[in-house]
C-alpha cells in the first residue's frame, strides 16, 4: 500500500467515525414521559357552590391529587423539570415523599427534578411525584386530562395522565 492511500484510509475512517458519533443521542435533551398516569381524586366541594365570600369557590374546595409516570431523555444532555399546569388543578409542583426516620415527609423540590442525560427518572407513589393542588373537579377512574410539563431547556411537554387505581 502507498503512503498516500494509507493516509487516504485513515482519513476515511475517522471520517465516519465522526459521522456515526454524530447519528447517535442528539446533543439537546429529548425528553419523553411514559407509563403517565393520576390517582383518583376528590376535589372537596362543588365547584357550583359559592361560599359567603363570592370568591366563586365553595369552603373545602380544593383537594390534592398526584400525577406518576416515567421520564426518559434520549439526549447527550441533562434536563431539568421545573414546573407545569393543568386546568385541572390551581397549582402543579414537583414533589419528593421520603423516609426521616420513622416518619414520611413530602416536600416540594424547587430547583425542580434533574433527567439525567441518556437516563431515565421514575415518579411513583412514595417517590418523586407531580403534586395537583387545589383541583377544580374530581378525578374519577377513567378519566383523562392534560399536564403541561415544564422543562428547563426543552421547553414544554403536555402529557396526557389516564386516572387509575395504584
């Protein structure tokens, strides 16, 4: 082989090895939720109700609901969940449940939850989860509503959870 092919081949290689380094996980996060889903719910009043105030909102209105799913960020780049809204619900924030000692606590995580690049977060029951606060109805077994979710760099992703028992 002569020097100038040997060159040649070499710059081929590492050529397409740049390329199929390129084709692989995309540099941005690409986040993606799975598996979404939202335990029954009670919204704690008639939303048809009005209390004495004419705040348009009955006494006890506003229960808790949560929202569990998996997410995954196919990219080179981790991402962060910040936030979220919903119609169904005042408030959307990230929570934490864990163990202190013999007690279970569940705190809201304001610097959000981190998806790590090419990895995965669960939020389930006792674990991180979305926490609804103030919900505007019920959630019922069966029904379906939608969550925007709130990323750091890639901006918004709506979910759609299905309410079901655990």
């Amino acid at each position: 082989m002569q020097n100038g092919q040997g060159g040649r081949l070499f710059l081929v290689i590492v050529l397409v090895a740049v390329t199929v380094a390129a084709c692989g996980a995309p540099s941005t996060p690409q986040i993606r939720a799975e598996e979404v889903w939202s335990r029954p719910a009670v919204a704690m009043g008639d939303a048809g109700e009005s209390d004495a105030s004419g705040s348009g909102m009955s006494p006890g209105m506003g229960g808790t609901g949560a929202v569990f799913m998996v997410l995954a960020n196919d990219g080179r780049e981790a991402d962060r969940l910040v936030g979220g809204k919903t119609d169904v619900a005042q408030v959307v924030e990230i929570h934490e449940t864990r163990m202190e000692g013999d007690v279970m606590k569940m705190q809201m995580l304001t610097d959000g939850l981190e998806v790590p690049a090419r990895g995965q977060v669960e939020l389930k029951p006792g674990g991180y989860h979305i926490m609804l606060i103030g919900l505007q109805r019920n959630l019922d077994a069966g029904d379906t509503f939608t969550v925007e979710l709130l990323f750091e760099k890639s901006g918004s992703l709506v979910v759609e959870p299905v309410v079901r028992q655990p």
